[in-house]
C-alpha cells in the first residue's frame, strides 16, 4: 500500500517526480539523465576517422569577445511578435518543469541551488537539457532553408542570399549537438523524446514557415534568447565550480576541428562561452531577418556592401544590435 500522502498527490506530479527525481533517476525506465562519458571511455564512442572538415567554416572569435556576450531581449512590438514571445514561454515553462529546470533568482536559490529537490541541475540533467534544446534548434535553420531553395527553383529567381545563412545556422545547431553527444550518452528515454519532439516540431515549424516566414523567425530569435538564457546559467555554475564532473572534460575533437580557437588544452568552460556566442548570433539573425520584407529584401549577414558609411549587420560579435536590426537601419 502506497502512504496516504502519495495517494493525495495528482497523478501528473507524480509523474513529473517519476521524470526527475534523483531517487529513482538509476532506477527507472523514465530516466532522462545523460551519461557524463569520462576521457578514459571516450574511445569506445571514438568515430574520428570519419570526421571531415567543416562545410561551413567557424569564424574566429577572442576569448574577451565570447566572454562578453549576455541575454538581451528584443520587447514584443507588435500582435504577432506578442503571439509568438507567448508561445516560446509556454514551450519554455513546460520544457522546465518536466526536466527539472528552475534558474536561481534570489541570493538564497542561488545560494543553495535547490540542493536535495527536484529542481536541482547535476552535470547529467545539464546535458540532457542541452542536448534536448540542441536537438530542436537544428531544425528551423534546414526547414526554412529548404523552403525558400524550393521557392527559388519554383519561380525561377535568385533567394537573395537567404539560404546560405540559414543552412549554415542548421549546420552550426547539429555541430553543437554532435559535440554533446562526444561528451554524454543520454538515456533510451531521452532519445524517445527527442525522436517525438523533432517530428512535431519539425511539422509544425514546416506547416507554420509556409503561412508566415515572418512569425518563424521571431519565433526563432525569442527560442535562442532562452538558449543564451541557459547558457549563461550553465557558464556561471561552471564558472563557482559547481559541476566537478566537466571540469575535466576534453573537449572533443570534432569541436576542435569546428571552433578555430578550441585545441586539446581547452576546457569544457571554453567550449560552453563558443556554443553561447553563437547562439547570441543566430539570435540577432533571425530577429533581423524577422524585420525585413520577406519576398523582395537581401541578407544582409551574406555580402558586405563596401564604402558604406553607416554600421550594417556583420557575422562577428562585434555589432550593436545584438537583438536584431531594425529595417529601417539597413541597406537592403
């Protein structure tokens, strides 16, 4: 017989405890934690003769600009951006609550970081989430692009330079997760999960890129201002020592190969400040590339117009407006 209290308890909180719970996470078939692979096993997940040279090449970035980059939101302006900004809160609240994830807020939650609760983040839950949030991000970047590559063949006309920046976004979100997968096994659970969010959300996204290009990358700028958001959580946990098991990770050699600046003397912390920039940057993309007119504008991230005398968009970290670009500031 079960205790009373367990018998008063909602089945959905019972499941959600079921999901994360420390103490049955070694137990059950529901386990959604991720593996930390330690160096001396990396070799039997080794498959680096296979490894070729990026098809999109990384651009290099200093450690002081990697280190620099923060959250920024760009407010809600109109219904639709309001629509969409709802919409990624609501995907983002109950991604959190099934997989754990509350970020500290006051000096006693970031003191005690939910210590012995549900709530408390363990390298393995870590990796878990990003691999899940990396899994997903991946996929608007390939939709759009083969939809406008489709459009362009269809009417015969040229894209305007849209599909080389939105292909190598995709490519940039799957060398992250392949990177991950370097560093973690994560459970049968977790890749269920993955398998049934990719094929709802790749439709959705599919279905949704179709009616409005427009909404999609709003959508896709507020999605990587929440990935910055756990970035720059995981960076300040590692940064206080707080996850023991990646402090000596090394990072994987297909990370190496990718990020310019990363070597076998890198650490994890390294890795995590890259996988953060970029993001920052597909964020200020896509919410630029959501202000423009989707059928008649250039982008503006793929040709840089010579003798210019105002800033335009550039690739490096080094732009102002880093939560996107309004039309009216750029030559398109």
């Amino acid at each position: 017989m079960f205790p009373r209290q367990h018998l008063l308890k909602p089945p959905t909180f019972l499941a959600l405890r079921l999901l994360s719970s420390s103490s049955v996470r070694s137990k059950s078939i529901f386990d959604i934690g991720t593996k930390v692979i330690a160096n001396s096993d990396k070799a039997k997940y080794s498959d680096n003769k296979y490894i070729t040279h990026p098809a999109f090449p990384h651009p290099k970035w200093t450690d002081e600009q990697v280190a620099s980059v923060s959250y920024e939101h760009r407010p809600p302006k109109t219904a639709m951006d309001r629509f969409v900004f709802r919409c990624i809160s609501t995907v983002r609240t109950t991604f959190d609550l099934v997989t754990g994830y509350k970020k500290p807020r006051t000096p006693e939650e970031k003191e005690h970081r939910f210590k012995g609760t549900r709530w408390e983040m363990t390298e393995s839950k870590w990796l878990t989430r990003v691999i899940f949030l990396e899994s997903v991000a991946g996929v608007p970047g390939m939709t759009a692009a083969f939809l406008r590559h489709l459009h362009s063949l269809r009417l015969m006309k040229r894209d305007k330079a849209w599909i080389e920046t939105l292909l190598d976004e995709a490519y940039n979100e799957r060398m992250h997760l392949l990177t991950f997968m370097k560093i973690g096994r994560p459970s049968w659970f977790t890749k269920v999960f993955v398998f049934a969010g990719q094929g709802v959300f790749c439709n959705l996204f599919f279905l949704m890129y179709l009616l409005s290009p427009r909404a999609c990358h709003r959508f896709v700028g507020y999605l990587e201002e929440e990935a910055v958001s756990t970035y720059t959580h995981l960076i300040e946990e590692l940064e206080a020592k707080r996850l023991p098991k990646f402090d000596g990770i090394t990072v994987p050699e297909v990370a190496q190969l990718y990020w310019p600046e990363l070597n076998e003397k890198s650490t994890f912390l390294d890795l995590i400040q890259r996988i953060r920039a970029d993001e920052s940057k597909h964020r200020e993309v896509n919410h630029t590339l959501a202000n423009l007119d989707q059928k008649e504008d250039r982008n503006p991230y793929a040709m840089q117009l010579p003798d210019v005398d105002k800033p335009q968009p550039t690739n490096d970290l080094k732009g102002k407006n880093r939560a996107g670009w309004e039309r009216k500031d750029l030559i398109v």
